[in-house]
C-alpha cells in the first residue's frame, strides 16, 4: 500500500510560481509513475502531467521527482485564476504514464490552489 500526501497548495497571486509536493511512503518510490490531476467543482478530475524518470516541462508546467526523498513535485509558473483547483498527485505502477485518474491506484488528500487575480 502506498500512502500520497501533498503540500504546498495555498492561496497566491496571477503570474507567481507554485510547487506543490507529493511524499510518498510504503513502498519503493523508484517503481512508480506519478501523476497530477486537478478538480473544480463539478467537472471531471483534470490530468495535469505526469513523471516516470525525468523531469518534464510543458510550458508552464515542470514535474520533477526526487526518488531519495520519495518525493514528486509540480511546478507551475505564471499562475492564472483558472488553474484554481484542488491538485491531486496520484501513483501506479510501471513505466507509462496514463492521462486517465482510473489507471491511477494511489491518490493524495489533495491541496488546494487558489489563484486570484
């Protein structure tokens, strides 16, 4: 069993940076492909982007993962009022990664962002 829990979330201004954290703990960290979605209320729950080995950007968005500290992270710069959402890192097994919150058996509590204008 794998237990997920974010931090960083909070509430900060358009055009600033935010990292948000994913700690995983109960199994090896190394094995698993993490995932971050994000959710407002009423809609789906919304994949963000996701990590195997590397770290990835995507224009504002930069995942990174350090597997001694068995730590993801998301970071997403020039923050706008629509990226408000509460941020769900998620993990599975494997290599690949999956756009699809099913394909997905461990998730975080979530963290709240909120962007103001």
């Amino acid at each position: 069993q794998v237990q997920l829990v974010e931090s960083g979330g909070g509430l900060v201004q358009a055009g600033a940076s935010l990292r948000l954290s994913c700690v995983a703990s109960g199994r090896t960290f190394y094995s698993l492909v993490v995932a971050w979605f994000r959710q407002v209320p009423g809609k789906d729950r919304e994949f963000v982007q996701g990590i195997s080995r590397s770290t990835y950007t995507n224009g504002r968005v930069t995942v990174s993962r350090d597997d001694a500290k068995n730590t993801a992270y998301l970071r997403i710069d020039n923050l706008r009022p629509e990226d408000t959402a509460v941020y769900y890192c998620a993990a599975r097994d494997g290599l690949s990664i999956s756009d699809s919150p099913r394909d997905y058996y461990y998730w975080g509590q979530g963290a709240q962002v909120t962007v103001s204008s």
